[in-house]
C-alpha cells in the first residue's frame, strides 16, 4: 500500500490505497496522462499545444527516447511552472512483472536521475508501470524509490500505436469524463491534428485539465 504519511504538504485529495485509475472525489477536473515519447515531433506539438492553451497534463517519460532532450528547453519552463508535470515511465518500457528486482530498479532509477538532471525534478511519486503490468514486487521496488503512486488509467486515447484521427477523437468522446484520469501517448502524429476537437469536447463539458500534482498536492 502506497505510504503518503512522509508528503510536506496538505493533500487536497485524500491519497488514495489503490493504483490511481481515477481523480477520488467529486468535481469536473480530467487528469490527461500522455506516454512514451517514441515520436519526438509528437512530444513537441504536445508541448506547443500546453503553451497555447494552457493545457495542464502529465507526461510519463520513457527515458530512451531522444525527443525528450530535443525538446528540454521549451519544456523545461513548463515543468518549472507546474503546468506540466513529470512522471517516470521507465527507460526502455519493459513489462516490470518480468523483470528482477534489480532490473525493475534499473528501469526506474534510469529515468529517475535523468529527469532529475535535465528538469530537475524525478517525478515521484507517480510512475506508470509499461502496459500497466505491476504486482507487489514492481511496486515494493518502486515505492523504495520513491515512486509510492502507480499511476493506471480509466480509458485511453487508444493511440499507442497508429490509429485514425476520427477514431481518436471518439476515443475521447468516451472517456474524457469527469474525475477521471486518460492515458494517451506522444508516439504518432494523429492526436497533434485533433488538439482543437480536443479542446472543444473539454470546453463543451466543462472539465478542467490538471496534472497529478495539482490534484493530490497542493
Ligand atoms: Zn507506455
């Protein structure tokens, strides 16, 4: 069970004993979760977007992929901002249930000490277990280094791999609710060519986007 006793601050949420699937308590807020980073044009318009629209999200970076240095200096201020946040995703995307104890350690304390170097912040407690495949001792291993939150998802832009616009922007008609929390990835360029649907269908229902951090810390 996640230990959030040793947090400094106030949580507004009550931390919740379970995997995060969903923002717990009542209201209209949506946590956007964005994976990966394979495509590093992708991870660029996503940040381009945050700027003109003050977009709030949470990237969980899987740490190998180039286009999260290509693109530290325009993110960088965002991530100091607060308006983006940083999760830790692993370096090379393994399922963790495979791995030993060493190499799920490896996997995460890679891209711990990156992050922390290029934005100096290492994301704890959020980390989000590749495919969302964890059990205890993934997450025994992880909460050692800080990462007490594993962070799942409620629905999911399905874009992963290469789909379709059209079915993208369904996707989000079904699943950007409120209170809940959608995974989405910056892998193929399809979901930089909706972020004006995007935007619309989050207007219309008048939800409002917010990092981990913002939700669960204040
Ligand atoms: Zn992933």
């Amino acid at each position: 069970m996640p230990d959030c006793s040793r947090r400094p601050w106030e949580p507004v949420a009550r931390c919740p004993p379970e995997p995060i699937t969903r923002l717990p308590g009542t209201g209209r807020h949506i946590a956007l979760t964005v994976d990966d980073g394979a495509s590093s044009e992708v991870i660029g318009a996503y940040v381009e977007f945050a700027r003109d629209t003050g977009a709030r999200f949470t990237f969980f970076v899987t740490g190998s992929f180039d286009g999260w240095t290509d693109h530290r200096a325009e993110l960088a201020p965002l991530v100091e901002s607060g308006q983006i946040q940083l999760g830790n995703h692993t370096w090379t995307h393994p399922a963790l249930t495979e791995l030993s104890a060493k190499g799920i350690a490896d996997e995460l304390g890679r891209t711990k000490r990156f992050l922390k170097k290029n934005f100096g912040v290492d994301g704890t407690p959020y980390y989000r277990p590749p495919f969302g495949y964890h059990n205890a001792a993934v997450d025994a291993v992880a909460a050692d280094l800080g990462y007490t939150m594993p962070t799942l998802w409620y629905g999911s832009l399905s874009d992963s791999g290469l789909i379709t616009e059209r079915y993208l922007v369904q996707c989000a008609r079904k699943y950007f609710r409120p209170q809940t929390v959608v995974i989405g990835h910056a892998n193929h360029d399809p979901v930089t060519k909706v972020y004006p649907e995007l935007v619309e269908i989050i207007r219309h229902r008048k939800l409002r986007m917010v990092t981990l951090d913002d939700y669960f810390a204040s």
